[in-house]
C-alpha cells in the first residue's frame, strides 16, 4: 500500500503545467508598437511642418521672387505621408488591443497582427525609399540630366525632410524587429 | 474478456497520429521562392541593359551632341541594382534549400527563413521605391523646382527602368506572400 501511495502523493504535490497560451501580448511588444506609432506621428508632422518660403533671386537684379518649397509639391512626398499616416493608424490600433491583451491574455490574435505588421512593412519601407531617393536629389542634383539640388536654397525644407526620412527609417525597422519577434515568439510555442 | 479486447483492437485498427513536423518545406514555398529569384534577376537584367545614347540638339543648330542614359548615372538605381542582386543571391539560395527540405523534410529550418524573408522584404520594398520615385520623375518632371522630364527623349531607357520597377514591385509581393504563408503554417502547428 505504502508504495502504491507514494507516487500518487509526488502527483499531488507537482504544480500541474501551464495551458498553453494562445499567443499573448509582451509588454516588449508594447513598446515597439508604441515607438512604431511615435515614429509614424513624428515623421507625417515633421514632413507636414517642412514648408519653406525663401526669395529667388530673378533675372532682372533688383528683384527678388517669393517661391515656397512644400511636401506637396512632390508625388513621392504625398505617397510617404499617406503611407505614413495609415501605418501611424494602425500602430494606434494594435497599440491599444496589445495594451488591453496584456490586462487580458487569451484575446490577442498574434498570427493575424503579424500578416497585417508585413504588409505595411512593405508600405512603409516603400514610402521611406521614395522619399529619400527624392530628398539625395534636392541634396546633391543629378548632373547628368541637370536636375540641379535645391537644399542649397531650402535649407530649413531639407532638414526636416531628411529627419522625417530618418524617422521614418527608424520606423521600418522597428516594426521588422516586431515582425521577427512575433514569428520567433510562434516558433518556441510549436512543440518539439 | 470480450468487453476488454473491443477497445485494444480499435486502438490497434485506428492509424497511428502523425508526426509532428518541424516546418518541412511545401512545393508552393519552393514555388514562390523560385518566382522571388527569377523576379530578382529579370529586374536587374532589365535595369542594366537599360543603357540608351540619343544624339540632342545643342544651342548651335547643325550640331547633335551624343548622350547617354545609364542606369549608374542615379544612385537610386545603383541602390536598386544591389538590392535586387543581393535578394536574387538570397532567394537562388533558399530556393535550393527548399528544394532539397522536399526531398528530406525535418531539414527546413523555417522560422530562420521567415526572419531573413522580413529583411529582405524591406531591402527591396524601399529599393522599389526609391527606382520608382526617381524614375516618375523622369517620366513627369517636377515643375516647382524645375527637374525637367527626361523620359520624351530616352523613350527605350524609361521603358526599361519601367519595366524592372514592376517586376520588383512583384518579386516584393511574392516575398510577403512568402512571409504571410510561412506565418501561417507556424500558427497552425501550434497547439490549441
């Protein structure tokens, strides 16, 4: 009797094992959205805020004519703040469900942030690529086909469309690294 | 007896579960990765042959002047050149892997790949978009800081550039494609 006891006693004692989880929010995973949105907010202003009025020196000397640089003026810039601001939206979303997932675990849909957290992956790097690209040109011109650079007059308009790039770049690889912990955090749940 | 030996020979009827797999290759991630390298390829094909010489009329009227448009003459293209040939080096690569985890499954390691997928998604989402704004530039010009299009000459080179960015534009979707299957197939495996 006494040996046919024990086992049963060494059952009783052992802490039954954890459920499996059904892919919980981390709070890392709640400060990567919350930097993912910053950086989205950060970049559209920046961007929205780079208007520059300066006077153009004309032909005829003694005049001077008033021409303003604006983020609008270029169809590369109009896709970033539209990218930027849709993907600023979506980082406030999954904010807040990674915020209420962490107060109640078992309600967060990991494998679908993920495929939504890819596709505007694409989008953001996309946006940031286009702009950047336009920005090198009004910073250094192309002389091959006499596009000649403009920061040299804009100064104030470059500087804030080469932080929002930065910021934006910041952006990109933030949601990356959400993207790979997601997916790593998947990997370990699978059994073995 | 009779009532003990129902159960054991159902039991011993009933097939044996499956195996866990840990991430086997299928012939539709072979397949896409294969569509991923021969994008990467015809892009950087398509953009280095893109080389165009027009003769454009100089202020002096009888003379032409020769000129060229290279790809190299734009540090976007550049970019995107090495871009799509450092992906096209990738994808050639896990192409083969995927290839021979079919032959031998329990070698793919997946969760690996997904994380190298996320990278080169964005290397090459922002290459596409870096290409695409400079070459809407050239097809456009930008009248506010006078960029004059450049595409009413080098009618074949914008063609060219035109083409590669689309087929980039597709190698990136196939890549998140890829990502969102692989995601996917890492959620299902995971126990309820």
């Amino acid at each position: 009797m006494a040996s046919t006891e024990a086992p049963a006693s060494k059952a009783a004692a052992a802490p039954p094992p954890p459920p499996p989880r059904r892919g919980g929010s981390t709070l890392g995973d709640l400060v990567l959205r919350f930097l993912l949105f910053a950086s989205c907010v950060v970049g559209v202003v920046v961007m929205v805020t780079s208007k520059q009025t300066e006077l153009i020196p004309i032909p005829i000397p003694p005049f001077l004519l008033s021409r303003s640089a604006k983020f609008n003026h270029s169809p590369a810039f109009i896709y970033y703040v539209a990218a930027l601001s849709v993907a600023g939206l979506y980082s406030l979303i999954t904010t807040l469900v990674s915020f209420f997932a962490l107060l109640k675990p078992n309600c967060y849909p990991k494998p679908v942030f993920v495929i939504f957290d890819v596709l505007f992956l694409g989008i953001l790097a996309s946006a940031t690529g286009a702009a950047g690209a336009v920005a090198y040109i009004g910073l250094k011109g192309n002389s091959n086909v006499q596009w000649r650079k403009v920061c040299d007059i804009y100064d104030g308009f470059c500087k804030h469309i080469g932080s929002s790039v930065a910021v934006s770049l910041f952006g990109s690889i933030v949601l990356s690294l959400l993207i790979i912990l997601s997916v790593s955090a998947l990997a370990k749940r699978i059994p073995k």
